[in-house]
C-alpha cells in the first residue's frame, strides 16, 4: 500500500508550522510571507508551470530567467500568485516579481495571506481579532487542534526528508517512497532535493 502524497503546498504547510499551536493562548500575528513567496515561486517551477534558464556572468550573480510553460492544474493559491507573475514573464525573476508588485503593490501580503486562506478553508488554522490597549484591533493566528494534528505530521515528514541523504544510500526504495508522501514539503528541505 502506498502513503497518500501530502495535500498541502509548500508555502501552506511552511505557514502552518509557523502559525502557534491550538493551546497558545493569544495565538500570533501572521508568518513573513517573504519566505511563502520564495517555496510558492519553487512550488511553480516544480509542478511546470515555469522554467528556468541560468546563464553564468563572469562577474557578479548568474541570471536566472523564468519562462513560462504550459500552466499546469494548480492549487487556487499557487494559480493567483501565476496569475500575477505570467504576464511579466519571461524576464530575470527579480525583474519580473518587481514588474508583478508595480502592478499589485501588496503582492508579497497577498501571496501570504492566499496560503492563510487555504489553511482557514481546510480548518486547519484559525483567525482571532482582539484588541490592543483597548483600542487598536490587532488579527492573530492560532492553529486549530486538527491543524496541530497536521503541523505534527509535516514535521515528521520533514525529519525523514532530512535524513533522505543516508537513507538513500541503504534502502533507496525506501527513500523515493518517503519523498513521494512528502510531496511539495520536500521543497522545505534542501538537502532532500539532491536525493
């Protein structure tokens, strides 16, 4: 029997590890969405729906461009943030995610935000409006008990990718099964890519 591939992308379960647990009293404000945008633009190009060509300089950083390809079924979350990219490609990635934010100044809020929404959808996370001093309202995160459950398994998925190196040396079936239920967390962990 083969483990059914987590359901999350990348940029949700990395906001769900970020978001306080269910017994957190206060919960805590949203996660960076600088991080969220970096494994939603990995997530793109793993699923297709992007490529990239890389042309070494002989001084300074390598240029990256993105092209587009055949968009590909895609999560509502990832398939706003390609809508939001598309029409600036191709062009170097800076460029085009500049291009995307004159366009749509809060891009970078939004993206994070459209991976809350999908974690608030599934009831994983919930939001919580209070007040500060008395005044201000102030919006805090907290993770429901099944997202606790959820956080729980990602975590533990994210320590077998860790240890993916060695163990694909010993039993590398084992290993491609491992990262084959892990799915887009695998993103998360570098070192489970070059497996």
């Amino acid at each position: 029997m083969e483990a059914q591939q987590w359901p999350l992308t990348a940029a949700a379960t990395h906001t769900l590890l970020a978001i306080a647990a269910s017994a957190s009293p206060k919960g805590a404000g949203a996660p960076q969405p600088k991080e969220v945008v970096k494994l939603a633009l990995k997530e793109l190009l793993v699923r297709g729906a992007y490529r990239i060509q890389i042309e070494k300089r002989r001084f300074g950083k390598a240029k990256v461009t993105l092209y587009p390809q055949q968009a590909a079924s895609l999560p509502w979350p990832l398939a706003t943030f390609d809508g939001a990219l598309r029409p600036h490609t191709p062009g170097e990635i800076g460029s085009v995610i500049k291009m995307a934010r004159k366009y749509r100044k809060t891009l970078i809020k939004d993206v994070g935000e459209l991976f809350l929404g999908e974690l608030t959808q599934r009831g994983l996370v919930e939001q919580r409006t209070e007040k500060a001093l008395g005044i201000f309202s102030t919006t805090r995160w907290r993770r429901t008990a099944s997202g606790d459950a959820w956080a729980a398994t990602a975590t533990q998925h994210v320590q077998r990718l860790q240890g993916l190196p060695s163990e694909a040396e010993s039993d590398p079936h084992s290993a491609a099964r491992a990262a084959a239920a892990a799915g887009a967390l695998a993103l998360m962990v570098p070192v489970a890519l070059a497996v």
